[in-house]
C-alpha cells in the first residue's frame, strides 16, 4: 500500500516538474524576446538622437547663413558659440540639449528689427566699415 502511495506521489512530481521545465523554457523564451526588443528599441532612440543632432546642426547652419549673406548685420550678431562640456554632445554651431522642444529660426524680418532696435551705434560702424582707408 505504501509504495503504491509512494510511486503514485512520484508521477505527481515528475509531472509537477515537466509543468515547471516548459513554463521555465517559455518564460525563458519571452525573456530573449523582450531583450532583443529592448536593443532594438534602444538602437532606434541613438539613431533618433543623431538625426536630431543633424537636423539641429544643419538649422545652425542655416541661421548662419542667413546672418552671414547680409553684411550690414555682422556687426549686430554674432554667431553662437559652441561650448565643450563632457556629458553634452556638440556640434560645429550649436550645443545640443536634450531638453530643447522647439526651435525659432532668425527670420529677416526678426533681423531688421533687430537693426532698427540698434539704432545709430550701429549705423555709424556701418559708415566706418564702408569709408575707404587712406
């Protein structure tokens, strides 16, 4: 009597421990799913960050051509200075900062007002930039 109590308890077990080795191998399973989700989500964000590190460099560019094609405003504006700092990635023109939300391009209306906001302090470099030397 006991050792069929005993061996019908043994079946129970090795079953028991089938369950727990397939549930064991699907979660296994599901764990290397969510891994390769998250390295492949994490690839993405890098290359998100880099097109934002682009697109914002190109813009940078872009501002500075337009303040540079108009030579009566070098005077008045200068372009942005690129700071070096180890935990911020840098661009030629601009400091990236992940806490940017938007970007407001200079604009050539935003320029001549800026120019007539200046006033004669700039007018009269302009007339000193424009007089020949003797």
């Amino acid at each position: 009597k006991k050792f069929a109590e005993v061996e019908a308890e043994n079946v129970k077990l090795r079953q028991d421990k089938e369950e727990i080795e397939a549930r064991f191998i699907k979660l296994k399973q599901s764990n290397k799913e969510k891994t390769d989700l998250i390295v492949k989500l994490d690839n993405n964000i890098k290359g998100i960050k880099q097109d934002q590190i682009v697109v914002i460099s190109l813009e940078a560019e872009s501002k500075n051509k337009v303040v540079n094609s108009d030579s009566s405003s070098e005077s008045q504006i200068t372009s942005p200075s690129t700071e070096v700092h180890s935990d911020k990635e840098t661009s030629i023109h601009c400091e990236t900062n992940n806490f940017i939300t938007s970007i407001t391009p200079i604009t050539p209306k935003r320029i001549v007002s800026q120019r007539a906001f200046s006033g004669k302090q700039n007018t009269s470099s302009e007339e000193l930039m424009s007089s020949p030397l003797s």
